[in-house]
C-alpha cells in the first residue's frame, strides 16, 4: 500500500480576502520524516503556505493535504506540533517553562483530562530534550530569544507531534542561538524522525541540516537541495521570478 | 457590623464575586481582552431595563442579556466580522442605548437606576445570596475543570487552534463566565464597574506574580481582599460600595506595582 506523504499541495491558488494573488499554483510533496525549509522574501508567501498546510486557511483553488486528508477536516491534528511567529506569543503574566511546556500536552489529554503523571514525565522528558533542564521554573520572559525559542519547541515536542511546523523561529535570536537552533532541530529530525517544516527568510541557521530547500515567491521557485541552489539566490532577499 | 444583616449578606455574595470576576479576568487580561467585561456589562444594563419594563427580576434579564451579548461579541470577533474593538463597540453602545430607551418606556429614569448602575448592598436580600453562591460555584467549577485548557489558549491561541484544540468553544465558555459574572456582580458593585473588578486584581497580580498559576492565585486573593476592604470602608464612611471597592482595588494596582519594580531591581 501507497504511504500519503506527510503535506501534499496541488495547484494550490490563494489571496487573501479576495485581493491579490499570494500564491499561485503551486505543487509540493513532503515525505514523512523529511526536514525541509521553505525559504523565500518577506511578502513572498511562505507563511501563507504554512498556514494552508496547517488548515488555518482554505486555498482559494486546488488541494491541500495532510497525510492523506484535506488540511482543514485533518482528524490527528494531536499529531501536529506549531510554533507561531514570536509576535504573536506576546505574553503579560508571568509564566514559566513548565507551564508553558505542560500546556503542549493538552491536545492529547482533551480539555477535560487532567495532567497525569506520564503527562508530567513527558514534559520533564521535552524540557530536557531542548537543554533547559535548569531553568524549568523560571519565568519565560527571563530567557534569551532563543532559549524562549526552545522552550516553544518543548511545548511542541510535549504533544509528540509527527509534524513539527515553525513560522520564522530565528527572529530577535542571535546568531549563535540561530546555529544551536538548528543543531537541535536536526537532532530531534534524526532521533525522533518527526517530519519538520521550517518556514523563514533566512535559512543560514538550517542550510547544513535540511534535506530540501523550497525557495517560495509566489509560486515556488526552486525545491532541491541547498547544495545546488544558485548561488545568487544564497541571499534570500535576491530571490528572482 | 455584622450585626447588621444586610452586612453579612453583602460580604456573603461580595466573597463569591471577589473569587469570580478575578478568576474570569485573569483570562480575558491575558488575552487582551480586558474590555469585554464592560461591553456585556453595558448589555446587562439592557437586561436590567427589560426586567423594570417586564416587572420581572432584573438580575435574571441582566443574566440573559449578559449571556447574549457576551456570545455575541466573541461571534463578531471569532468569525472576523468585526475586529475585537469594534465587536465590542457595537455591543456596548447598542446595549446601553437599549438600556436607556427600555428604561424611560418603563418611566423608571430614577434613583433606582443607580442601584444597578453603581450598586447597593442594601438591596441583597437572602435569597439573591443563595443564587449567587450557587452560579458563582458553578463557575468557579468550571474555571477549575478547564484552566489548562484556558491556559494553553491563552499561553499560544494559534498553536492550540493547530493541535486540535477547540478553543472556539473554549472562548464561547469564557464570554458566557464573564456574562455569568456580571450579573451576579449588579448588586454589589453595579454594571458600570464590574469589569474593574476583573481586571485591576488580575493588573496587580501580572506585576508580582512568579507565574501563570501564582497569578491567578493571587488575582483571586487580591480581588476578594478588594471586596471585604471597600465593603467595610463603605460602611463605616457611608460611601457607595461599588466605587470603594474598584477604588481599594486601583489602590492594589498602585501598591503592586511598586511592588513588582522593587522585585525587578533586587533581581
């Protein structure tokens, strides 16, 4: 039997509130357990393009698929692990890494479940897993951007998601945070085999680990692996049609 | 005083509402919705009116439009027919002006109005104390069965929205616990300043609280010390109870906010 791949688009057409084309059909496999960067300019469409993968919009013309079933009715969505832009993760109350992790565990449990022992194991387990074993109790808003960072994926990974999907997560992150980012996506990739889509305008953090490379500007404009992207379009923000 | 009855109905239904309205608020602060609570007071106001106009009881109509409105406006929000502020506009004018025009068909534009508005203790009478205690523990009964769930909206709304979470639903459940709060609140502190008392406990908390669950807890303590304190300061300085209470609670605010600066320089 035919395995679906993981995200699977066809002639996906899209535009936001009937204005102007984001993107315009566009096809895209991802096998499960590939690591791919879908890269490109700001504007371009590549956080539409998540977001249709994940359901939260409806494509305008063509199909969209998770592991089989239309993105939108996806019955397992349990299994899908997000991190949204930081922006809209702007917090007031204080909160801690624990609690933040905990709360990924929700989708499995339902609303009504209480945080069980194994539930407790499994968000020490992914705490543990991104490094801040030691600041489990601190506040969030006291960790570095990238630590902030790790602590989302924590969250993510506290679902045990099969598809681990983040929008721009090197954001207000330091270079050198950017570089461990990276090394911790790719190891999660290899010792957990989760499928991971990693969406942003710089790819310089992942470029070593991916195994394909989506440039998206409206439609996409070169999938492959980073090795032959043209060197000109190395530079994101000299991605050309 | 608390030889007096109507003082010990008043901290009676005063202890559930110090619990409540903070314990609802402490979401909709966080998701920066800490207006709504005025929007569905304004449309209990209508309630009220109706109830005056109809002779039955006003809390009971408040209670119904409360729920209505409160549904209504994460309606307009949810399905991006209105943006959150302009949802809540629209609700909370047209709720006061059908208030107003309610009002005046049922000739009651008169000092009984400001009992609702502002708030009276002397108007709480044992029964009102049951029905309070028991709604408000129904909702505090909900608030505990679903704070992770609220929790992890609040913590990441898209994400939960990702993984399945129905946080639709669980944004339904929050409006209709903040109309519920509300129009249990008319008596006490009156529907003009019942959303402070969601809010400025909550305020005060998010500058001293060490995390989500601390902040909560002490939103509630906070929120129910507002109360005792402007109940007992209204009685013995003859001063209207709503408006002691929201002022004792701004006073928090103030004090946690020093609070919490003193906490960051010592850090």
């Amino acid at each position: 039997m035919q395995v679906a791949p993981a995200v699977e688009l066809e002639s996906v057409s899209f535009a936001y509130g009937g204005g102007e084309t984001v993107l315009r059909e566009v096809d895209l496999r991802i096998g499960t357990g590939e690591f791919v960067a879908l890269a490109g300019p700001n504007g371009g469409g590549k956080t539409t393009l998540l977001r249709l993968v994940l359901g939260l919009e409806r494509p305008a013309a063509g199909a969209v698929r998770l592991y089989g079933e239309p993105a939108e009715r996806f019955s397992a969505r349990d299994t899908l692990g997000y991190l949204p832009q930081r922006a809209s993760l702007a917090l007031d109350a204080p909160v801690t890494v624990r609690e933040i992790v905990a709360a990924g565990t929700l989708p499995a449990r339902g609303v009504f479940g209480p945080l069980r022992r194994a539930d407790r194991a499994r968000v020490d387990e992914a705490i543990a897993l991104v490094g801040l074993a030691e600041r489990t109790d601190d506040q969030l808003r006291l960790l570095s951007g990238g630590q902030q960072q790790r602590a989302m994926i924590a969250k993510a990974l506290a679902g045990r998601p099969r598809l681990l999907a983040l929008d721009e997560p090197t954001t207000g992150v330091d270079a050198e945070s950017q570089e461990a980012l990276g090394e911790l996506l790719a190891r999660l990739h290899d010792d957990l085999g989760v499928t991971i889509l990693y969406v942003s305008h710089e790819f310089g953090a992942v470029e070593h680990h991916v195994e394909r490379l989506v440039l998206v500007r409206g439609a996409i404009v070169f999938d492959g692996p980073p090795s032959e992207l043209p060197g000109l379009w190395h530079d994101p923000s000299h991605v050309h049609v | 005083m608390f030889e007096s009855e109507f003082m010990r109905l008043a901290f009676a239904v005063g202890a559930v509402i110090g619990v409540l309205a903070p314990a609802v608020g402490f979401f909709l602060v966080q998701r920066r919705l800490s207006l709504i609570g005025d929007g569905i007071g304004h449309v209990a106001f209508a309630g009220v009116a109706l109830g005056i106009l109809l002779d039955v009881s006003p809390i009971l109509t408040a209670l119904v439009a409360a729920v209505a409105g409160g549904v209504a406006i994460e309606w307009l929000r949810s399905r991006r027919l209105a943006a959150g502020d302009q949802a809540l506009a629209l609700v909370f004018y047209t709720g006061i002006a059908a208030g107003v025009v309610l009002v005046s068909l049922a000739g009651s534009l008169d000092v009984n109005l400001f009992q609702y508005l502002f708030g009276s203790i002397l108007t709480v009478t044992r029964q009102d104390v049951v029905v309070v205690a028991l709604l408000g523990l129904a909702g505090l009964l909900c608030i505990a069965v679903l704070y992770r769930a609220f929790s992890a909206v609040v913590i990441d709304e898209e994400g939960a929205r990702v993984s399945g979470v129905p946080v639709g639903f669980l944004n339904v459940v929050l409006a209709v616990l903040a109309a519920l709060t509300v129009a249990l609140s008319l008596q006490i502190v009156g529907v003009l300043l019942i959303a402070a008392l969601m809010v400025l406990p909550v305020t005060a908390a998010t500058r001293i609280g060490w995390s989500l669950a601390s902040t909560m807890l002490l939103s509630i303590g906070l929120g129910l010390g507002s109360v005792f304190l402007g109940l007992t300061i209204s009685y013995y300085a003859d001063l209207p109870p709503g408006g002691t209470i929201v002022l004792v609670a701004a006073g928090g605010v103030a004090v946690a906010a020093v609070g919490g600066a003193l906490q960051s320089s010592t850090r």
